[in-house]
C-alpha cells in the first residue's frame, strides 16, 4: 500500500509539477490563520513533461531546486501530486468487522477486479471514511491506485531536488481542498460549482458537489497554442512569450491579431467540455465556474464566459484569505494566483484536520 493518505508530520511544501512549469508554494499557519510565505514558478522544456508523465527527471528535479533557492525558505518537507488521469478512484463499502490487515487483503482482491495493470505495478491506498448511515455494518471505503512509475518519477524529481517528498497526492483532491478552504459555504452546499483549469497541454473540468468532486474530464486544450502562434508569428522565443504573459506585457496588435481570438477558442472549448457533461445524465445546472491555469487571466474572458453561459465565473484567486508575506510582491501575486492554484491545494494538506 502507497501512501496517498499519510497523515502529515509537518507543514510541507506544496509542488505542481506541470507540463510547462513547477510552481511551488510555502504557506504556515498560526492558529487559524494562514500566511503565504513564498512562491515560485519555474519554467520546463517541452519535453521534460510528455502526457502527464516525467522524461526528463533531472530537468524538473533542477527546475524544483531552482524553485525552492526563489523561495528563499528553509523548505524540507514537500508533497506533490499525480494528475487525475493517471489515477483509478474507485468508492467501496466492505463489513466494518474487518481487523486492519484483513481490511488490506480485501482491498487487494478489490482492486484486482477493475484496475488493468497487475498489482505489482500499482500503487495502492484508501481512506476509511466512516460507516454508511443507511447501513453502519457496512463502512465507506475511498480507494486511489496509480501506476507505481507515475509516482516513483515525481517524488524522485522531489527528492533529487534536496526536499523529502513526505505525501503523493492526487490533482482532484487538491482541488477539493483549495475550493473548500475558498468558499466552504459556496462548494459544500448543494450547488454545483465548477472548476475549469487551462493548463498549457490540458483543461481540466471538475464538478463538485457538497465539497466532492463528481465529474472530471480532461481534453488536449491549453495555452501552448496560443504560445506557439505568438512564438511563430512575431518571432519571440517561447520563454519570452511565457514571461511577457505573466507580467501582461503583450503589445496591443498581438493582443488584437491572436489573443482575442484565441480568447474565443477557449470560450468554444470550454462550452464544448459543459456539453459532455450535461450530456452524462446530469440533470442539475452548475451555478459557479471557477476558472484558473495560465490562460485564464486573459483580458475580458470571465466576461465573456459569463455572456456565452449565463453562469458567474470568478478568477480562482488561492491566497484571498490568507495573510501575505510583506516581502511578496502583491502586484505579481495578483497576475500570478490563478496558476499556482493546485500546488496551493497541495499545501494545504499540511493543515488538514
């Protein structure tokens, strides 16, 4: 068994290792508040990151070393996370008459039945949740497989990084937790609120419900198109392309000749993504849509959205309740948040109860 649910030991550094970045993020707490103590983003070549899977483990591990000498802390302990599509979640309800080890041999013959690699290849957790309220002899299992190689190659980034990745994570989780920690009124009602995420390969939709998520879908969208127009077409390298974004330095006949109209793309991709979703016998509306990844900012597209779907669209901001270090540039953090929202989720984890 693999240790998606360790307990935390420590406060930990949360790292999103991305196709296109690692972003880390140091936050503390002091009785109920919770100060943001550092951040960082740092760049990846293309090919470091392949389809949600490490290539170029030294790359991300130089990339996360980078990443932690920006941050300036005494960072030790981290935790990072698989993406949900390299992950099988499965909810079971198993006799609660079970001892621990035999609890652990059926999970196995469990899992047996559903995942499509052998077991020796897995790595394999749950999480007793708690008896089921219309049968207490039965208890609530949630279980999380992931192929072994998946985990192995991003906690050894982590490691070969000089940090000792405590916890592996899973992406949905994270995003539960970030949500939940945002508006817990908002997210744990009976609503159902999105959270759409353009990354630079993938946008990630996630529906939750009562601080759950019920829905994930993945597609190949994400800023890298837009990256690579503006690469060809203007002859900027794609790093200066990145950095001009996040610090809204795109000239106005950029903006006007390939932005806006990609602005409509992701407004196209994301009402193509809701389409298959309520096309899944789902029969309630979402209420809210939070949007975050590195395209989300771009200028009058929560607006747009809003028009197009008739829903409230709001940039997922991860630090508008905590507290910010007074050596944290707040009009950087500001253009930055919605790209640092997972490795926040990640970090998080540090003060679960």
């Amino acid at each position: 068994m693999f240790g998606f649910f360790n307990k935390k030991t420590a406060t930990l550094v949360g790292v999103d290792i991305g196709s296109s970045a690692v972003k880390l993020v140091a936050l503390s707490r002091e009785k109920r508040e919770i100060t943001l103590d550092s951040y960082a983003i740092v760049g990846l070549p293309p090919s470091a990151i392949v389809d949600g899977h490490v290539q170029e483990l030294g790359v991300v591990a130089e990339a996360i070393e980078k990443g932690v000498k920006i941050c300036g802390s005494k960072l030790n302990l981290a935790i990072t996370g698989v993406p949900s599509s390299a992950v099988i979640i499965k909810h079971l309800e198993l006799s609660n008459a079970f001892s621990e080890a035999e609890l652990e041999d059926q999970i196995k013959i469990e899992a047996d039945q559903f995942i499509p690699y052998p077991l020796d290849e897995v790595a394999i957790d749950f999480e007793v949740q708690g008896p089921n309220p219309l049968n207490p002899d039965l208890n609530k299992i949630l279980l999380v497989a992931c192929r072994n190689n998946d985990v192995i190659q991003r906690e050894a980034s982590v490691n070969s990084a000089g940090l000792k990745c405590e916890v592996v994570d899973v992406d949905t989780f994270a995003i539960e937790r970030l949500l939940t920690y945002i508006n817990k009124e908002d997210v744990t009602g009976d609503d159902l609120i999105a959270s759409i995420d353009i990354g630079a390969s993938t946008m990630t939709l996630n529906v939750m419900h009562q601080g759950e998520i019920i829905y994930n879908r993945e597609q190949g969208f994400g800023s890298n198109e837009l990256t690579n127009s503006i690469h060809i077409q203007c002859g900027m390298s794609v790093e200066e392309v990145e950095q001009s974004f996040r610090l809204t330095e795109i000239s106005m006949e950029i903006e006007a000749m390939l932005i806006e109209p990609f602005r409509d793309t992701i407004s196209q991709q994301i009402s193509r993504a809701l389409q298959f979703y309520y096309s899944s016998n789902v029969q309630n509306q979402l209420t809210k849509i939070y949007l975050s990844g590195g395209c989300s900012s771009i200028k009058g597209l929560v607006e747009l959205l809003e028009e197009e779907l008739g829903i409230t669209v709001e940039l997922t901001n991860p630090f508008s309740n905590m507290r910010i270090q007074a050596k944290i540039n707040k009009d950087r953090l500001n253009k930055d948040a919605p790209v640092l929202v997972k490795a926040c989720g990640l970090a998080l984890r540090s003060f679960d109860e």
